[in-house]
C-alpha cells in the first residue's frame, strides 16, 4: 500500500504479464488460423476494407467471369506463382510488416500460404498482403527439411508446428536477419538522398505513378543488389504523406506508387495546420484565431447543408421520384472552403498497408459539426457520407470513380485527363469533319481484298462497339474456311499518333453502370473503324477440319467488308432453333413514370426480328457445329471452363432526360443538393447460349492463329501464358482429380475447382509464346510456336492494337523481303519491361468496374429495401432473405465472406448466433437478411440466419 492507502502495483511485472496473455492469444489465433485456412489479423488493428478481405478469395475470380468460355480464370485470381525459398514482405492492413520465407502451400484447401518469419515462427498470410518479393532467396532444398518436418506434425502438436525446433530454421532466419540489417545500414546512409525523392518526381498540379525501379536509378545510379532495393521500397512505404502504394496484389509486381501533386501536397500541409491549430485552440483554450476562424466558418456552413439535406431527402416516399438539382448558392464555397474540401477528398484514399497521415485530422471537421451521433464511427465512410450531405457529392456518388490510378475526364482528378476528353469531344460533335481534318491514311490499302461473304457480327442488342464479326466458305464436306473479322483502326495510326496514345493511357474503354468510357473517339469508331459494311478489316482466316476441330491452314488478311449483317446472340440461337427455357431477370428500383399518369415506363431492351435465308441458316448451323468441334479439340488438350452466374446493372440519374445523366459537377464553387433517386435496372442474365459460346470460341480460334503466325516469324508481342503452379502433388490434381471432373465440353462444377484453386496459378503476359493450360491451346516448348494472344477488340484493348501495329509492320516486311522483325514499332526489351504493368492495369480497370458495379448493389439492396416498405404496389419487390454461399469463413465475432447468389456479388456476413455459426461451413450455401445493425450509406452487410441442407442451390426469384 501507499502513503495514500492504494495498492501498489509493479508496472514491469504488469506489462510482462499483459505481453504474455497477448502473445498467447496471437499464438492462438495464428493456429486457427493455419489449421482452419483462415486470415490472421492481430488484436487491437483495424479491420482490413472489404474490398481487401474478398480479394484472397476464390470468389475473385468466381464474381468476374461471364461465360462458360472461361478464357483466363486466373488474370483475375489473385493466386501467384511462388517457390520455396522466395523472400517475401508480409504487411497487414494498416502499415505493420515482416519478412517471411516461403514455406509451402496452403496445409487446408482454402487456406494461406506458410511463411517462416525472422522470429522463427510459421505464420499464414494472405496473397493480398504479400507486398515485396525477392524470388530465390534462398535455395529450395535449404526449406526442405523444415517443410517435412511440418507435414509430419499431427493435431496434437499444434505448438510444434507454431514454433518449429530451432536447429530447422536458424539457417534461414539467420540469412533474413543479416538481409535486414543491410537494407537498414543502407536505409541510414542513403537517406538524405531519398528524403530528396519527392522533389525529384512529383508534378506541380498532376499526381503521377513512379516505380521503385524508377526511384532505385536515381539512388543507386550504378545498379543495385536486392537489400539496397528493399531498403528504398521501406523509404517509399514509410513516406505516406508523399508516396502512396498500389494494393499488395499489383505492388509487388508493379512496386509502384502514387506521387502527389505539389499543389495537393501544399493544400494538405495548409489545412493539416489549419485543424491542427484548431485542436490546439479546443486543448488549450487559446485562441489561434485566424486558423479557428477558418475552420469554424466551414463547419458552421457545413453544418447547415446537412441540416437542408436532411430536410429535402427526409421523406422516404419522395426519394422515390426523379432526380433534381437544388443550388444553393447562399452557401457559396470561398477559396478557404475549397482548399478545406480538396483535404477532405484526399483523406479518402485508401491506404491498404501504410498508415495513413491524415487519419487524426478528418474526423476533427465531422465531429465539429455536431451532426453525428456519439457512437458513430468517424472513418472515411462516414466522409463520404459528409460529402454528400453538404453537396461536394451526389448522395449516390459512386466514390471508386475517383482514382488518381485510373483518372477518369471531368471527375477532378487530372487536368490532362479532362484536356483529351475536351479534344474527343470535338471529334465525336463532328467525326466526318473530323477525319478530314485528320487525314488518316490506309497503311494496309495495298493489300485489301473485297470480302464478299457474309460476315455475321453477333453481340448484345446494347453493344455499342462492333469490332468483330464471323463469316465461312466451305471447302467440302469436311472441311471449311472460317474467317474471323476484325476492325482495324490502328491501319490509320502511328503508334505515337495522339489518339494511340491516348489508347495506351486509357488502356480499355471502362464499362461502368454509370457511363461508358471508351479508349478511342465514339465519332471515329461509328464513322470509319467500327465493323460495318464498306469498312476495312484485319480478317484471320482458317482452314479447318468440320468434324475433328483440326486447324489446316491459316492465312491473316487484310479487306473491305462488302457486307456486314448484325445479329444479336437472340436472333442467333433462334435460327439454331433453340428456344430460351426462361428469360433473364430484371429488377428495376424507382422505375421511370409517366409524368402525367404517374405509371410506370416499361422498357424492352430492342431485338429485332432477322429474317435469313435457307442459305444463310445452313452457315449459322455450321459455324456452330465447327465451334463445338474447336472446343472439343481444346477439350482434349486440356482446356477447363464452367458456368457462371452473371448479372448486369446500369444507373440513369435523368431517366426523362438522358442528356444531363450522370454529369459530375465536383468542382462546382456552390453546394448541389438533390432530390429523387436515380433509376437502377438489375438483370441477372441466363448462363451462356450456343450463341455466346460459338462467337466466344472464334475469337479464342482468331488469337491462337494471330499468336501463331507471330510467333512463327519470332515476333514480340503480348502473348498470354498459363501454367499450373510449380509444387509437388499439383499436376496429380490437375490430372486425375480436376480434368476427369469434365464432360465433353471441358465444363466443371465449381465447387470442385474451388476445392484445389490454389494450384491454377495466374496467367502471365510475356513477350514470347508459351502454352495456354487452362484454355487448352499450346506451343511448341522448343521452337516457341503456338500459344496465345488477344487480337479481336482493338476498339477496346489497348493491346490488340498493339498486336495489331507487330502484324501489319510483318506484313509489310514479308511482301518488300525484309527480315520479318526490321523496324517492329515494338522490341522485345520494351515488351518484357512493359508487358507486367499491362497486366496491372487490366487489373486496375477489372477491379474499379467490380467495385463500381458491387456499389451501386449495395444501393439496390437498400434502396429498393425501403421502396417496398414506401411506395404502394411495390410492396414485394425484394425477398426478406437472400442465398449466400459462403467463401470465407473466419473467427465467430469477425466478419465472414459470402457470394451473394441473387446479386452475384460478395459481401461481408456475421453469424446470427453461436449455433448458426458452427453449422455453417466454407462453401456451404444458407439464409441472409441484410444487416440493419451495421447498415450504412456506402455499403450493405448481411447476417447469416440459417444454413441449408446439402445440395440445396436454388437463389431466390427477387420479384
């Protein structure tokens, strides 16, 4: 006891024991973990964001493919080629990291990736947090002995394998920590250069992307061994407030970083001080009065938008009605208002393994306003919802459309961005005018042929870019000529012509439910490029057997389509006399009415009748008829695919007036508040007809023949490899558990290949051909011949027109007697450097349109929750439960992963109780209802009721 009569305690002692209890709750936790294939998160550190938890999940993959013709599961599925040996930076969600040696394999089908730390302890990690990688640290054969001793450990002996014995790893942890105490050494010397950094790359108004390769040239100029590069990768990581990092998947091929601009830094240290001096003035009671002044007259302002807001979207049955805009000019935003707003944006980037500078100041303006509730969460989704409530945002604002990464025109993120959209725009206002001003040529003209065939070019009634088209001339009985059609704008362009370059920047039109945005000018595809009759082609024509599948001869051509009939997938298999057993499902929230009677507008999406002649019928048969034995021939070589759920969402802000829809008025020097609700139309498609798998298996025909004749003549170009991961035991799976689980037409349950998912590997873009294992198509392993790559959308990709430029220079070569690789716009040293960025980006772009199109779900959900609570007649239009199938399950009070059937997207779960959970199992399908304890404005959770029997797989019709 003390002088004062309280017992005394020993603070040492304390702070043992606390350490202690907290190791062996972290040590528990990390067995779980292993044993159960679960993520391990330490104790007392923020939960990682949704989009981070789903990205280590199969279901990545799952919730991206469209079609039974899978043409490359693993682009999206986030499972790496890794060897034993391999140095790898292990970061969690918030800034803490370590490095581990990688051991083996997931132990459980859905587990994590074994890695021995420095400590000398096993850890599981997700591949989402494999950061920083340094491929054979050490030898394989140097693990071998640790990784049979860890195969060997039984149930019982869970400490074992935690905590392997010592003489197993310290060779190996020896190795990481003289690793680490270089890349420190080197961290010291090298950092008043590095702090130089900033200074040397950033832009004065447009953030930019640099790599730490870029950032190691300027530090170590005379090359540099792998610690030194690590010890710059810390610097970068460690300089949040300069530097920000792309997400584990894409860092640790890319390394790259956002850099800020100049003038968003100096608004950030300008109002970083403003809120800082602020806190001060509420700490102290001294008033540092121009900064509180600041600061105090925007929250006062702010605080009275909210409170309007409230009022004008207060009325549940009003929101339901169309779109209008309140300015409101009175609140009018002054130069200090604007810089206080450009903060607030900024501190909605997401830092997924730094630790964000800006977390301790934002929530310092949310509070102020004295607008939200005590036991509310002041975090970035709560900004968001701030502003939007003050008028900054739309209150539906799709917040993935703002990226620094992927900068979209007119969205306040890059003047160079919004300057190529005003020049496409003039081009669009007047494309004839336009390609006269332009006086493109035709490279190709010279070696054009009339096409005279009917060239058949089949997609969506909506499609709004036609760049491929099928046509046949038969040879025989048993063998035809298929010829696949293909526009051909870059015949137009150099490759350093304004609109390719602005085509290499946007790298694919980007479909969002909002808008569209395309990679070349609309004017231009529907004027001159786009497949249409009278307009010039790329044709790949192929000589085959009808029956076996069996490729002939080929030839690649270039033409002018003399005539170009379009079909949708409908009118295709109704002239293969298939009748559709049901049609898609369409859900529509806050439908369009008719103004006077206030009815609701039905919209049938067009589909025109074609009428064919028996003539035509008879090739639409045999083109099909071909495709099944093309499939049947990649079939026998491999080829893997299943059937996917697959469903399509577009928004309209105007519905009575299309013109105005979804303008974006985010610099706007006054407030906009609104009323009304946008129209939502949900429609969860059919699994793919004969019409989508015949058109989808030519086109895979068309790239294997480009890639063919490519790699013939020992041409660079992105071609597109996969290969099962390199371990032991994966190709018996591939062989005898996944290729005999086929029918005839390489179709899979998925639940199957979900079971050994981790053994696919990912497709890898390259320079030079190699074979394609999961599509089924091959190259010769000692000449190189064969293999894959995309050449069929040019108007959208970016590489096909890359593909495209290699082609028609090996033409022109070929017909002068040059060497076939003279004077290639592309080398094979730029694409090896080049080719892995692409593949980020397709990432990129892959991943803003799943987090847009997952967005505006989350909104149909609650919105049309509420509108069959508000709106009379509407009363069923969404079930009370929804199906989920499980695809993580981790900890009882932690948040699990489910795919969403109805939707076909993944969303956070909790369990209803204890029960619920231990009934429940990964994989397994059961009850959801929307969690209205954890509801918010930005996302929707779901609460598992209850699980289902077994092989009860039926989603619930929404209407």
């Amino acid at each position: 006891m003390d002088a004062l009569g309280f017992k005394r305690v020993n603070t040492g002692e304390s702070r043992l024991r606390q350490k202690l209890r907290k190791q062996e709750v972290e040590r528990q936790d990390s067995l779980a973990a292993i044993r159960q294939g679960k993520e391990f998160h330490v104790a007392g550190v923020d939960e990682p964001p949704e989009d981070m938890m789903e990205e280590a999940d199969f279901v990545q993959a799952l919730t991206e493919l469209s079609t039974s013709i899978v043409e490359d599961i693993t682009e999206t599925s986030g499972m790496e080629f890794m060897d034993v040996g391999d140095l790898i930076e292990l970061r969690s969600f918030g800034g803490g990291s370590e490095l581990g040696i990688f051991i083996q394999p997931p132990l459980q089908k859905n587990g994590n990736f074994l890695f021995l730390t420095e400590s000398g302890r096993i850890k599981t990690w997700p591949t989402t947090g494999m950061v920083f990688t340094i491929p054979k640290f050490t030898p394989a054969e140097s693990a071998e002995l640790l990784r049979k001793y860890l195969n060997q450990i039984s149930e019982g002996n869970d400490a074992l394998m935690l905590d392997p014995p010592r003489h197993l790893t310290k060779p190996l942890t020896d190795k990481i920590r003289e690793f680490q105490k270089n890349a420190l050494n080197v961290f010291s010397s090298k950092l008043p250069i590095m702090e130089r950094l900033y200074d040397i790359f950033s832009y004065e108004t447009e953030a930019r992307v640099i790599s730490t390769h870029e950032a190691a040239k300027v530090i170590f100029p005379e090359g540099y061994e792998n610690h030194q590069f690590y010890a710059l990768h810390l610097a970068l990581m460690d300089d949040p407030r300069h530097f920000i990092a792309d997400n584990g998947r894409n860092h640790k091929k890319t390394t790259e970083f956002e850099v800020r601009s100049r003038k968003q830094l100096e608004i950030l240290r300008t109002v970083t001080e403003w809120l800082r001096r602020k806190s001060v003035t509420l700490a102290t009671g001294k008033v540092a009065k121009k900064h509180s002044d600041v600061v105090d007259s925007f929250v006062k302002k702010a605080a009275a938008l909210i409170d309007k807001s409230r009022e004008l979207r207060g009325n549940q049955k009003d929101l339901f009605k169309p779109v209008e805009q309140i300015l409101m000019p009175e609140f009018a935003w002054d130069e200090n208002d604007k810089a206080i707003i450009e903060f607030l944006k900024y501190s909605l980037t997401l830092y997924w393994f730094q630790n964000s500078p800006f977390a301790p100041h934002y929530p310092q303006v949310l509070k102020a306003t004295g607008r939200y509730k005590e036991e509310w969460k002041l975090d970035l989704d709560l900004l968001y919802i701030f502003l939007m409530e003050i008028g900054v945002y739309r209150p539906w604002e799709n917040k993935y459309r703002f990226s620094h990464r992927m900068p979209l025109p007119y969205h306040g993120m890059s003047q160079e961005a919004d300057a190529l959209a005003d020049q496409v725009a003039e081009v669009d206002k007047d494309a004839e005018a336009a390609w006269q001003k332009l006086a493109l040529k035709d490279k190709m003209e010279s070696f054009r042929e009339d096409i005279t065939e009917t060239i058949y070019a089949i997609d969506d009634p909506s499609a709004e870019e036609i760049d491929d088209g099928i046509s046949l001339t038969a040879v025989s009985e048993t063998e035809s000529w298929v010829h696949v059609h293909v526009a051909n704008p870059t015949a137009f362009l150099e490759p350093g012509h304004w609109i390719a370059e602005m085509a290499k920047e946007k790298f694919q039109t980007i479909y969002l439910p909002e808008k569209t945005f395309g990679m070349i000018p609309r004017g231009l595809v529907d004027y001159k490029w786009g497949l249409a009759s009278n307009r010039p082609t790329l044709t790949i024509s192929v000589k085959v057997n009808n029956q076996s599948g069996e490729v002939l001869d080929y030839k690649i051509r270039f033409g002018n389509a003399k005539n170009v009939r379009r079909l949708t997938y409908a009118n295709f298999n109704t002239i293969l006399g298939l009748k559709p057993t049901a049609k898609p499902f369409t859900l529509v929230v806050n439908p369009p009415r008719d103004p006077v009677t206030g009815n609701i507008i039905e919209h049938t999406p067009p589909n025109p009748v074609v009428q064919v002649s028996p003539e035509e019928e008879a090739v639409l048969k045999q083109l099909r008829s071909i495709a099944v034995s093309l499939k049947k021939s990649r079939v026998a070589s491999g080829c893997l695919s299943f059937v996917n759920e697959s469903f399509r969402i577009s928004v309209k802000d105007h519905p009575l007036d299309p013109s105005r829809s979804n303008r974006v008025d985010i610099n706007s020097n006054l407030p906009i508040l609104h009323k009304g609700l946008p129209t939502l139309t949900f429609t969860r498609d059919l699994p793919p007809t004969a019409a989508h798998e015949t058109v989808a298996e030519f086109m895979l025909l068309g790239g294997t023949i480009v890639s063919r004749f490519l790699s013939t003549h020992k041409i660079p170009a992105p071609f597109r490899a996969h290969s099962i991961i390199r371990r032991q035991g994966a190709a018996h799976i591939w062989e005898n558990v996944l290729l005999p689980e086929r029918n005839e037409m390489g179709l899979i349950d998925k639940n199957i290949l979900r079971d050994h998912f981790n053994i696919l590997g990912s497709t890898r873009l390259q320079a030079h051909a190699e074979s394609h294992q999961l599509l089924g198509i091959r190259a010769d392993p000692e000449s190189g011949i064969g293999g894959y790559t995309k050449a069929t959308s040019p108007l959208r990709r970016y590489l096909d027109m890359v593909v495209h430029f290699q082609l028609q220079q090996v033409i022109h070569n070929l017909r002068d007697g040059l060497p076939a690789t003279q004077n290639l716009p592309y080398s094979q040293v730029y694409l090896e450097k080049a080719l892995p960025f692409a593949l980020t980006k397709e990432r990129t772009i892959r991943d803003l349109q799943q987090a847009a199109e997952k967005f505006w779900v989350w909104k149909l959900i609650r919105w049309g929750t509420l509108e069959s609570k508000v709106v009379p007649g509407r009363e069923h239009l969404m079930p009370k439960h929804y199906t989920m199938e499980l695809t993580s399950k981790n900890q009882y009070l932690q948040a699990s992963m489910g795919l969403v059937k109805e939707f076909g997207v993944v969303m956070k779960c909790w369990f209803n109780d204890e029960h619920t959970y231990e009934t429940a199992a990964w994989g397994c399908l059961g009850d959801v209802q929307v969690d209205d304890s954890m509801w918010s404005r930005i996302k929707v959770n779901m609460r598992w009721i209850k699980s289902h029997p077994p092989n009860k797989d039926v989603p619930r019709q929404l209407s």
